[in-house]
C-alpha cells in the first residue's frame, strides 16, 4: 500500500508538471482522468468474489421443471422433477396422467418435508 502511494504522489506531481504547460480544456481533462485512475486504485473488493457469489446463490436453487414421457400404451405421463443446482441431484417428484394444480401443490409440499432441515435455505 505504501509503494502504491508513492507512485501515486511520484506520477501525480510529473502530471502536475505536464499541465502547467497545456491549455485549459487539456488541464481539466487530464485532471478528470487523474482522478478517475486514483479512484479505482483505491477502490477496494468489500463483498464476495463474483464465484463465491455463484456458489452461495447455487446452494439454494432448486429448478422445476415438466417433462412427458410416451409410456407403452401411447399415452404420455408427465413428470415433474427437481435439480439441486449445488449438488446436481435430481429428484424424480412424481408422474400422472393428468397434472393439475392441486398435485403439483402436494408434490411440492412433498419435497419440503423430504428436505427437513434443508428446506429454510431452498428457493424456488
């Protein structure tokens, strides 16, 4: 940190030297661009890197999805499964004829109770 501020000082007064001899709209330009490289040598990362970001969010995502199946009989059985982004696992929820809304609910509810201590950090 302390060589950084050296540098900084050292490259600040060169630039300081340079502008005494420019016009004005020069002066005030580089100024700006002075100033806007200061501010990002100085920013410091206070959160998360942006891949442990990633992971913390994956930990807790669950994607539902329908898919049909043609069974022997040529109908078709629709099937909701759920992946566990953390873990990849996929979880076979169940398969019917006829999915309404009521199913898809007690399904769900099915899940939650599967999950137990899991469940308070699973979003859907």
């Amino acid at each position: 940190m302390c060589l950084r501020f050296v540098f900084l000082l050292i490259t600040r007064v060169a630039a300081w030297l340079r502008l005494s001899r420019r016009e004005e709209a020069w002066k005030i330009a580089e100024i700006l661009i002075l100033r806007h490289q200061l501010a990002v040598l100085q920013r410091r990362r206070t959160g998360p890197t942006w891949s442990q970001f990633l992971r913390s969010q994956a930990e807790a995502i669950l994607a539902c999805e329908f898919f049909t199946v043609d069974l022997l009989d040529c109908t078709q059985a629709c099937v909701l499964a759920v992946i566990e982004h953390a873990t990849r696992r996929i979880r076979i929820l169940g398969v019917t004829l006829h999915p309404d809304r009521e199913w898809t609910a007690q399904q769900a509810r099915n899940l939650i109770m599967y999950l137990g201590e899991q469940a308070h950090r699973v979003k859907f």
